[in-house]
C-alpha cells in the first residue's frame, strides 16, 4: 500500500458528519447548505437527463458550459477567457488533483499556505512534491512578505492557494495577491489557485482572480466549483481555467482521471451561470445575512467570531473563553454533550497546528442556525 495514503486519518469533515448523526446533533460542521439549490438549475439537470444527454460527451466538457463560463467570467471577474481555455472537471478536487499531477516533476518544491484543506496535502506528496508550508495564523491570517518568504525557494515550481479562503474565511487583499505574483514571477513558479467560494464573499466585496493579477494570466490555473456557485454540493462540476499551453497538460492528468463530467449537470450548470446577477447577489445576500445571525448568537453566548468575509464558514476564537482550551477536546464535547457538531481548525494544520480555533457553517435556514444556538446556551450555563 501507499504510505501516503495508508497513513491517513478519515477526512475531518466525514469524521464529525458521522459524530453528528451518531449524536443526533445539528451539523455545523461539514461546509453544506441546507437549501436544495436553485430550482430551475436543478430542472435543467433533470430534463437534459430525460432528453437523453447520458453518454460520454466531450473530454474538455461542454460547448455550451465552455462559451456560458467565458461570459461569467467576464461579467463577474474581468477575465478575458477563450472557451477553449476552460476545461470541465468531476469537481474541483478532481480539478486540483489534475493539477498537480500535470504540473509536479518529483522533488519539486511546492508552496502551500496552513491551514490548508485536507486534500491538498496528500495529493501533493502522492504528485512527488516536497512540500513548503507556510504559516497563517489568527487573527488575521495575513498573508506577508515574512510568511512568504518563510515558504518560498529558486526552487518553487508550484504554489497552491486558496482564496477566498476555508477555513477560515478570509478574502485576501489585493496587496497581498499582489505579493503572493511577486514571489510566484521571482520563482518562476505556477500558481494553483483554488476559488471555489468566488461567489461567496461579503460586505460589498469583488473577488479578485489569479488570472487578473499582472503577469500571471499565462502562469496560473484558476479552480472553480459549480457545486460552490449553486450551492449543490454533491454535483461534483468543477471548471479549470488556464492560458493554453498549460492547458495542454492539464487536460491529459484530466483524461485520464475522470475523462468526462455527466453532459446533464454540464448542461444545468451553462444554463446556471448565465442566470440573472440578481440571484447571484440575493444568493450572496442570504449567506450574509447566516453570517451574521450566527455570529450575533455565538457572541451573545460568550464566543469570539474571528471576521468573516467570505466562504460559508465562521470561526470562534476559544482563548477569549477559556485559554486552556483545545479546539479538538470542545468539538468532540459540543457534538456528544451539547448536540452541535463543527470543525476544530487543527485539522487544517500538518504541523505546528493553531489549536484554539473553531470553524461553523452558516449556510443554514434560520431555523436551524437558531437550533444550533439553543442547544450551545446550556454550553453558557455549564461554563
Ligand atoms: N468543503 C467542505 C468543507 O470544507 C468539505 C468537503 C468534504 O467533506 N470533503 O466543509
């Protein structure tokens, strides 16, 4: 067996979903929306099933999704895109996975910034490349040039960035992605960027792409989710983005991974992102408002909320609480004894783990944030 992957835990997020339903508790944890997504998406999906578009379509996806993600991106980002420089993924794990396996040569080095998501890791080693992690630590998790430079080599060949960023819900500045180019051009290196939650940000905010930043439009990769976009997470529809001679690697990890992505999300997907903008911001609009009705009630209950800015996720900061508590120790005592399940941020961490950190979803109905919180006042009154 692999060492890499005989070595592993089970994902943080199956692990507590488990403990949740185990528990009977309301799952804060694993990042999903209660609401079943957009109905007339979700018709597109079912009838282009009905019409029969069931059989292998096109390895770099759709036509129709290629031209709708071009005009999406240049309503929504500025991007300048060719169709055929968007390619169809079963999700934007797949899409990453792709990525570095197209992109890492054994020993090369790769920047990754903690706290990082699960996956990327592992998939990162299994590509051959030595890892170089960088540090964000709370309550900013800035990214400066101290961090960078602590991660960064000559010998960078790819970098993986995620923004806007889980866990912890940060939008990076644009002086920072300013920085993060600088040291990506010094090192001549690739930029991997997962934007998954590029629709998810708040406060007025305007995502800002890799491929916008100067000098990385023919150097970067841009990751995006239709699961993220629509709110339907079990899709699995991911979308790569890339000038075209990196795309010419990125598709042949693609071909031979998943080939192709079902032709009837595809198709539900193109007609999605042409949707009117206006859903796109009541959509953000509605996260917003979760946002702050978890954050008001996990404040008036004596928890810290660190800003959130952006994705579906708010963190408490437990040193406010109690600076002996370890954010493993209280998860696992909220899902058993108090029927809330969330993630600790240490899972985040491969090393050297910030271990007073707790992460909450709030793409949830009222009804059930308002559980949640219920159930967390006794969490007060045992304190
Ligand atoms: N992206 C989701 C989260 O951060 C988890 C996805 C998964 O369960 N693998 O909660």
């Amino acid at each position: 067996m692999n060492s890499i992957f005989a070595g592993l835990p089970t994902t943080v997020f199956e692990t507590m979903s488990q403990l949740a339903r185990q528990h009977d508790a309301v799952n804060l944890g694993q990042g999903f929306p209660d609401d079943p997504g957009p109905r007339d998406v979700r018709e597109k999906a079912a009838q282009a099933v009905l019409d029969g578009w069931n059989q292998y379509p096109p390895m770099m996806g759709v036509p129709e999704l290629r031209q709708a993600a071009a005009a999406h991106y240049r309503h929504w980002q500025g991007l300048d895109l060719d169709p055929g420089e968007i390619m169809v993924t079963s999700g934007a794990t797949e899409a990453i996975a792709g990525a570095l396996l197209a992109l890492i040569e054994p020993g090369d080095e790769v920047v990754l910034f903690q706290p990082l998501y699960d996956a990327y890791l592992p998939l990162v080693e299994r590509a051959g490349g030595v890892p170089r992690l960088a540090r964000l630590t709370p309550p900013h998790w800035r990214l400066t040039e101290e961090v960078l430079a602590s991660a960064f080599t000559p010998k960078t060949r790819v970098v993986l960035f995620n923004n806007p960023h889980n866990p912890t819900g940060r939008v990076f500045e644009r002086e920072e992605l300013d920085l993060l180019a600088e040291f990506c051009r010094r090192s001549d290196a690739v930029l991997v960027a997962d934007e998954v939650w590029e629709h998810v940000v708040f406060d007025g905010r305007r995502h800002v792409s890799v491929l916008s930043l100067p000098g990385l439009r023919e150097r970067s990769v841009k990751i995006a989710s239709a699961g993220k976009i629509f709110g339907m997470t079990g899709w699995k529809v991911g979308m790569v983005c890339a000038a075209p001679e990196l795309m010419k690697s990125l598709s042949k990890a693609h071909q031979f991974l998943t080939f192709t992505t079902p032709p009837s999300l595809q198709h539900a997907v193109a007609y999605g992102l042409g949707k009117d903008p206006a859903w796109f911001e009541d959509t953000r609009a509605g996260l917003q408002r979760s946002r702050d009705r978890l954050a008001d009630g996990l404040a008036a209950l004596g928890l810290t909320p660190l800003p959130s800015a952006g994705t579906y996720f708010l963190n408490v900061d437990l040193t406010a609480l109690d600076p002996r508590l370890d954010d493993e120790a209280f998860c696992r005592d909220m899902v058993e004894r108090h029927g809330v399940a969330a993630i600790p941020v240490s899972a985040f961490y491969a090393r050297d783990a910030v271990r007073s950190v707790v992460r909450f979803c709030f793409a949830k109905t009222d009804a059930t944030l308002d559980a949640a919180l219920g159930r967390l006042e006794r969490l007060r009154q045992a304190a």
